[in-house]
C-alpha cells in the first residue's frame, strides 16, 4: 500500500515538467484532488457496507485530514523535484 503514495510525486512531476506555465499552481493543485476524492472514495465504501477504519460524517473529517497532510508531503516533494529539473534545463 505504501507503494501507491509515490504516484502523486510522479504525477505532480510530470505536469510540473511538462508544463509551459503556471507550474507551481498545476502541480500543488493536484492536493486538493486528492484531499477530496481519498475521503470520499472511502466515506463511500463504508456507505456500501465495507468494513473501514472510521466511519461516518467524523470519519470523513479525520480521513479528509490525513489524506490532505499525507498529499501535502509528496505532491509537494514531487511538485519541487519537478521545478529542480524544469530549472535545470532552462
């Protein structure tokens, strides 16, 4: 499961990298992506019957601010890797 959180420091990478402007803004753009869509996914599951960590509207708030820590450290680790090459080209 720990392997999955390097996927926002590559995705925040890439749109850093690939992008003409607004880099800083694309890359840490993408936390509040995920800060939103982690909590809902799993407030969903738990709505269907899964069995999930913390339930209901407080869960929902605990997840949401672990999810928006956790996506804080790695989009923005990649978001600056990704702005060290972008400068490293120029």
């Amino acid at each position: 499961m720990s392997v999955l959180w390097l996927l926002p420091i590559i995705s925040s990478f890439v749109v850093v990298s690939l992008s003409k402007k607004n880099r800083v803004l694309k890359g840490l753009s993408l936390i509040f992506i995920l800060s939103f869509l982690g909590p809902l996914t799993h407030f969903i599951t738990g709505q269907f019957g899964a069995v999930i960590d913390f339930s209901s509207l407080s869960g929902l708030k605990v997840t949401f601010s672990i999810y928006l820590v956790l996506s804080s450290l790695t989009i923005g680790f990649g978001t600056f890797a990704g702005m060290l090459v972008k400068k490293g080209d120029s």
